[in-house]
C-alpha cells in the first residue's frame, strides 16, 4: 500500500533573511503556508513589515535562502511572471485616481485583469455602492481604504499581501475586513497580512518582528552628511 504524499505548501520560506537598510530584519526564517492559510506580521514601526512584503512579493530579493511558490524559486524569471499574476497587492499607497468615479477606479483595474462584472458588487459589500458614481476626490481616507479592498475582490487572485489594511477604517470596516479575509481564505486564497493594529484573522500564524536599532554611524555616513569626523 503506497503513502501519499502530503501536498506541498503553495507558499515556502526556506531559511529566509532580509536586509533593510544593511540592518538585519529576518534571519533563517522557515514558513509554510498552505491554501486556505494565512500569516500576520506584527511589530512596531520600522521594524521591517512592509519590507517583508515586498519581498514576498518579488520586489526584492531575501539576502539569503529561497522562497518558494508551488516548490519554484520566485526570482527565477520564467516563475515569476507566472507567480506575480497571482498576487493582490494593498498597500498605504492607494492608487486612486480622484479625477476617476469610484466605480472607474475598481473597473479600470478588472479590465486589466481581463474580467468584468465584480467592480459594483464589490463596491456595494464594501458599502459603497451609492457613491459608485461619484468623483474619488469626495472620498474620506476611511472610504479610499475600502475603495481598496473593493479591488480585492474584484481582481480575486489567490494570493493578498496586505500592508496595514485597517488603517483609517472605522470598526465596521474592519469588520468587513475580517468577513473577506475569512470568505477568501474559505475559497482557498491566502492572505498575508502585516499590520501593528488587531485584526481578529482566525488560525493565522503570527510573525513578530523584533524593533530595529539604529546601526551605528561609519566613516562613510558622516562623510556622505559633512559632519565631524
């Protein structure tokens, strides 16, 4: 009788580090996450969150190990135009455009992807459905975020790295927010999350990363800022 093997984690940080700044913020990081997974990183500000991410995303390289998408290096080209289709990315940047409707914002990005028809339903969950028509310019910095999170499930890719979702949400919105994190992890989906606010993500593994210390000033540094030597 044969053994069947256990499936293999979509996503795998094999001895990971990373660097920020020639600071060390992750050293000899091992992670496995599977479908229907998700993952919190937590820490002060600065510690590296949002660094961690974009390395996640294959904005950057880990200065040392792999990580690993379906067991394939992301950074290997070939992998990597097949891995960053998978990705949905929210970050404190919010990419909208205020001279755009609300719906054009969401819509604009769906057409990218090649659908259609998610843009007003998602709109509508995230409770703004009647401002649909309406200039971003209008918008509340509470609104632009849930603006965002409407392209979440508009594009519906498998894969969310989400940078401080809830900020500027009020305690509904961050309540919808746990309901489509919880609804896309039931589908299968992943999410990534790095926040330093409570988000209620149920199962989630959690990943603290230590307050980084300002390293100590070189010869170079106080010569690139003409100070005394």
């Amino acid at each position: 009788m044969s053994l069947r093997k256990p499936p293999l984690p979509r996503l795998l940080l094999n001895n990971v580090s990373c660097m920020r700044n020639a600071q060390q913020i992750l050293r000899n990081a091992n992670v496995s996450i599977h479908d229907g997974g998700a993952l919190v990183l937590t820490g002060t500000n600065g510690s590296g969150k949002s660094t961690f991410l974009r390395m996640l995303a294959g904005f950057s390289k880990p200065s040392g190990g792999e990580i690993l998408w379906n067991g394939h290096n992301i950074t290997e080209s070939g992998v990597f135009h097949q891995y960053k289709l998978q990705l949905n990315w929210v970050s404190l940047k919010d990419a909208i455009q205020d001279r755009f409707t609300v719906l054009d914002n969401v819509q604009w990005f769906e057409v990218l992807e090649g659908s259609q028809g998610k843009s007003l339903p998602a709109l509508q969950l995230m409770g703004l459905g009647r401002l649909a028509n309406e200039k971003s310019r209008m918008l509340s910095m509470g609104q632009r975020k849930r603006l965002q999170l409407a392209r979440l499930l508009a594009i519906d890719r498998p894969i969310w790295l989400l940078d401080e979702p809830s900020v500027a949400l009020d305690d509904d919105g961050v309540k919808l927010l746990e309901y489509i994190i919880a609804e896309h992890r039931k589908k299968g989906g992943i999410a990534i999350v790095a926040t330093h606010l409570p988000i209620k993500i149920e199962d989630a593994m959690i990943m603290r990363l230590p307050p980084r210390f300002p390293r100590r000033m070189t010869l170079v540094d106080m010569l690139d800022r003409g100070g005394p030597i």
